[in-house]
C-alpha cells in the first residue's frame, strides 16, 4: 500500500517542484553546468548517461483511445542514478493504469522495471562531425502489477541507442530495439526501431518528429508502426516541462495519444 502510495505522489511532487521556479537561478540546482538531457517524450531513448552522483526523475500522463477503448496511464515514473562514469541505474516505478471500453473497465499499477544504461562514446557535442554517441540500454520488468495491466513474467528487453549532432541546432536520434515479449500464454521475439529528428527552436524551446515500429506487438500478428511530435521547455539546466501528440498508423494502433511530463535533475 505504501508503495502505491508513493508512486501516485510522486508527480504530485514534481508538479510542486515546477511552481517553486521562479526562485531558482536559471542554471539550476545540481551544480552541472549543462542542461540535463530526458529519455522522454518520445519513445526514443537518448544516449546520455547521468553523471556520476546525480539523479534524476521523470514523469508525466499519456491518454490514449484505440477505437471505443480509452485507457489513462499516470506516473510514467523513472528514476535514473549516475552510479559511474559512463553508466547508470534505472528504476521504473510502474504507472497507475486505468482501461475503459464499452464493457467492462480495470484500473491500477503496471509492471515495473529495473535496468542499466551504459555509454561507450563521448557525448554527441564532443564527437567528430557525423560520428555517432552510443549506448546500450539493457532492463526487464517485474511481474509485480495489478491484474488485467501485469504481464504475469519478467520481460527482458535490450536497446542500441544512437545520436548525431548534425548542426548546432538539428540532431537525429535512433534506437534498435529487442523485446522477449508475452502475449497472453505465449511469448515473442518482438523487434523495434525508431528514428527521431530534434529542432532547437531557441535555447529553451526544443521540438521533435518520431517514427517508431514493432516487428509484432501480438503473437504472429502484423507489424505496427506509429509517429507522434511535440516540444519541450527548458526552464532551468534542471527542470524541462514536455507535450506530445501522436498516432497509430495501422488499425489496431492508437487513434491517438496525448501526453505531458516533465523531467528534474538534482
């Protein structure tokens, strides 16, 4: 109970974090003198790793509709701590899930998850012109949710993250992504990928375009794809602000989705 408790509080705490801004030097809390750099909101993950003795929360709500279904996911919380150099430690605290059809309707914790990222270059700012940044993501979830939103086994899943700093203000992003998924009683080697370009609008305002796809989201189902954009806002070195808006592209995806979230370093 406690830990429900301090999952659904905690972007109630960050949101609290948010109207005490104005009291706080544009450069931030943490002492780093570079902005900090959030794996979301797109599903793209970025390359960086959190410097070592720092850590940082993200956050945020997505609502989404697939035909007469609507479903709310709240928290979206991960927690990732600068434990070396180049590497860092993430905790997924599960979201608070809530699932409307016509039917029936079920709500509570999704899986959480546990991982690593790992970073075996520079970062893109300070590579050679069109060398790419990169990292491997590994992590798996832990059956640990409520019924209806738990995938009842642990789910492995690995990711090659790339990132190219093509001009001052323009980068490109990429993920390859493998998934030991469940569907139901039966598992699936489910591939991904992703490619994300990032805009510099000025030096807070940021925005994106993304394409990602699965090779199979259901057991020797067809492949899925999606596209979503939106921008974030820089309001210190240690505090960005995001929305999002995107969509399925085949017809068992998402009519649409729209979320905001935020992410702060400390």
């Amino acid at each position: 109970m406690r830990s429900r408790i301090l999952v659904l509080a905690l972007p109630g705490l960050l949101l609290g974090t948010f109207a005490n801004t104005a009291v706080v030097a544009q450069e931030g809390w943490s002492g780093l003198e570079e902005p900090l750099v959030t794996d979301r909101p797109d599903f793209t993950e970025s390359t960086a790793t959190l410097p070592r003795g720092h850590f940082q929360v993200e956050g945020g709500t997505t609502l989404s509709r697939v035909e007469d279904e609507d479903a709310t996911s709240f928290g979206e919380l991960l927690v990732r701590i600068g434990t070396g150099e180049r590497w860092e430690t993430r905790l997924g605290l599960g979201s608070y899930g809530r699932v409307e059809t016509p039917f029936d309707e079920f709500s509570g914790l999704e899986d959480p998850s546990v991982g690593i990222k790992v970073r075996f270059t520079d970062d893109p700012g300070e590579l050679a012109p069109g060398q790419p940044a990169v990292s491997l993501i590994v992590s798996t979830s832990i059956p640990a949710g409520d019924e209806g939103l738990t995938e009842d086994e642990w789910v492995p899943e690995g990711k090659l993250a790339f990132a190219w700093e093509l001009t001052p203000i323009f980068s490109l992003s990429s993920n390859l992504n493998y998934v030991y998924a469940v569907d139901g009683a039966d598992r699936l080697h489910q591939l991904g990928a992703t490619l994300s370009g990032s805009l510099s609008i000025t030096d807070r305002l940021g925005s994106f375009l993304e394409w990602y796809g699965f090779s199979e989201e259901t057991d020797d189902g067809p492949s899925t794809h999606y596209v979503n954009g939106g921008i974030t806002f820089l309001i210190n070195n240690d505090l960005q602000v995001d929305a999002r808006v995107g969509t399925g592209l085949n017809d068992a995806d998402p009519d649409w989705f729209v979320g905001v979230g935020a992410g702060v370093r400390f």
